[in-house]
C-alpha cells in the first residue's frame, strides 16, 4: 500500500517569519507583516509548515535552548490564532 504524498513548505525563521535576523533578546523578535496570514493560506491548501532556523544566538549566550523553546511554543500558539500550524 501506498500512503499519501504529504506537502509541505519549510520555513526559515530569522528573516522570513521574523526579525531581527540577529536578536540579542528573544523578546526583539517581532512577526513579519502578513507572514501569519500566509502561514494560514498554506495551513488551509494542505501545507505542512515546518520551521528550520540555525540558533547560533544559543551558543552565543544570547539565550538558552530552554528559553528559545518557550518563545517558539507561545510564537505557534500565536500564530495558531491566525489559523496557521507550523
């Protein structure tokens, strides 16, 4: 048996979802204009929508993997609520 093709979009994070590309806080981090609603347009088409980033900012200091992974679960809720699932 074959199982169905899945689609999906990968998307970078700094720089196409949000910016700065370089924050030195997580809380600089500001949504692009549009870039929910868009997110939501390929939700809706069937789109699994993936996010890939490299967090050098990590090994940097700049934050910890913890509190990168608490922005990016409250940054999917926010985004859930213009209907996109990342």
């Amino acid at each position: 048996m074959s199982r169905p093709i899945q689609r999906a979009v990968f998307l970078d994070l700094n720089g196409t979802l949000v910016l700065p590309i370089k924050p030195k806080a997580l809380s600089e981090l500001r949504l692009i204009a549009d870039a929910g609603e868009q997110i939501a347009r390929l939700s809706a088409g069937g789109f699994l929508c993936p996010v890939v980033t490299v967090q050098s900012r990590i090994a940097k200091g700049f934050f910890s993997s913890e509190e990168f992974l608490k922005w990016f679960g409250s940054f999917a809720n926010d985004l859930a609520g213009f209907g996109a699932h990342v």
